[in-house]
C-alpha cells in the first residue's frame, strides 16, 4: 500500500520541515490507534543545534534513531509533562505516533507504566522488536523503514487482538466541546463510574479531565499556529474556555508560557524558520 503524506502539523514534533520532517498517514486498519509516522533526516545541523519544545496531549510515541552500521536504538515516549528536545549533529529518526490510548492497544503495557520521558523499548519484552530493528538496520530508504514498521504493527495489531475498546470508543465524545459527565461517559460504554476511570487510567494514562483539558490546550496552540492574528479571547472561545483568566493560567501550566509568549515565540522560530531555509 502506498504511504499518504500527512500534513506535517500533525507530528508532534512541530513544523519542522525545514529539518527534513515529514509526515505521513497509517495503514486503514492502524488509523484507530496510529495517528501518524514521522521522518525526520537531516545530515548536518547549525554548531548550536536545535531545540524543540514537546507539549503533552496525551499521545505517545515510539521513536527509532537510526547509526550507520548499527540496529536503530528504539525508546518510547509517554510523558505528559512538557518536554523538550535536543537535537544536534544529524538527524535520522523514525517516529510512531500514538492516539491517547493506541500504544495500550498496540504494545499492551499499561499507560502509567509508560509515561517516562525515554523508555528503552527493549524494556517491554516484545519478542519480534529486535527482529524489527536488525531488519531496519538493513535499509536507509524512508519508505521500506516505515513499510518495515508498519508490517510489524499489523503483526502487533493481529497477535495482541487489538479491538475499539470502549474506552477509545468515547474518546470523540470526551473529546467535543459539550463534554458530559465522567457518570454519563462510564454509563455510555456500560461501567460504572469506578470500572470506567480505572480503565481510563490504565490505557490512557491520565484522567477524563486531564485528556480534555490538554487537548483543548492542542487545540488553541493549532489556532495560534493557523492564524496568529486572532484575538485570543476567540481562540479561548473556540477552545472551549469561557473564562479568559482560567484560559491564560492552564495554558501556562500546560505549556509554561502565556498565549501571547506563545504567539510570539512561533512568530520568531517562523522568521528564523525562513532565514534558515534561505541559507
């Protein structure tokens, strides 16, 4: 099957493109699970390197950082805690990225269990991951390394009976703007209350709360990227806040800057952005 390029907005990664980024969709029968795969290559970086701020919104990923000659060493990151990342050198990298709860599904751990900055994924005890790794280590071609990893996720997808569960069936609706009670969401699936945020928990990592409240944070960093001229009062608005004091304090929690350092601070990394394209 061909791989679809994807926008590369939707790595979470930012919009590196000029860092060789790229995006690209999964296969039809990983969508539930995979939101998207990411390259980035790039054979020579500035002295300094660059930085990248890594903002949690209850997705996850698998990343494969590729050495000539050598089996790509392969982590996991589950964090829900801004982050950041340092990149210098070369860039060679892989990445898987998880919806909230796709890597329960997929890798079957425990979303607590994950949600360090970098696990080693030979923590997990996969038995066909180091197969996977010397396989990759046999090609540099972007599109045989992401058919490579798609093929074993299908095989991951088959041997763990992965399945809709119905926690990720009332993800959308967790997710919209008019968002019911935790008692309607646990009743909606058939749980109790209890049943429901222990499941929650377990293959999302974090509260019902918790997932809104950084994907409605996802949702005003996308607004403020789209059109930085929109007042922020719209943006609080169209991402579900109503209270723009309590939209500026979680962001800032969230993200560890106000909207408006934010605007800012994406305005300067796009002049730099131009500048170093230029070059």
């Amino acid at each position: 099957m061909p791989l679809l390029i994807a926008s590369p907005d939707v790595a979470p990664v930012g919009n590196l493109q000029h860092l060789g980024l790229q995006a690209f969709m999964p296969h039809p029968l990983l969508a539930t699970w995979i939101q998207c795969y990411w390259v980035m290559r790039q054979p020579v970086l500035p002295a300094a390197g660059y930085r990248q701020t890594l903002y949690p919104d209850g997705g996850s990923s698998l990343l494969f950082y590729f050495q000539p000659g050598k089996r790509p060493l392969c982590y996991f990151n589950g964090r829900q805690t801004l982050s950041r990342l340092q990149l210098s050198g070369w860039l060679d990298i892989v990445g898987v990225r998880f919806y909230p709860g796709g890597a329960f599904q997929l890798l079957d751990h425990d979303a607590p269990q994950l949600q360090s900055e970098a696990v080693n994924a030979a923590d997990f005890d996969i038995r066909t991951l180091p197969l996977l790794q010397q396989r990759l280590a046999a090609t540099t071609q972007t599109a045989e390394r992401l058919g490579q990893i798609e093929q074993w996720l299908l095989q991951q997808m088959q041997q763990r009976h992965a399945q809709n569960s119905p926690i990720q069936q009332i993800l959308p609706v967790l997710l919209h703007q008019a968002t019911p009670s935790v008692n309607q969401l646990s009743l909606a699936v058939n749980l109790s209350r209890r049943q429901f945020e222990r499941k929650f928990q377990q293959q999302v990592g974090v509260t019902p709360g918790q997932l809104k409240l950084l994907q409605r944070i996802r949702h005003a960093r996308q607004l403020i990227n789209l059109n930085p001229q929109q007042s922020l009062t719209d943006i609080a608005l169209c991402s579900g806040f109503y209270d723009q004091p309590h939209f500026i304090r979680q962001f800032q929690r969230i993200t560890g800057q106000t909207p408006g350092q934010y605007r800012q601070r994406k305005q300067h990394q796009a002049t730099m952005s131009q500048k170093y394209n230029s070059v």
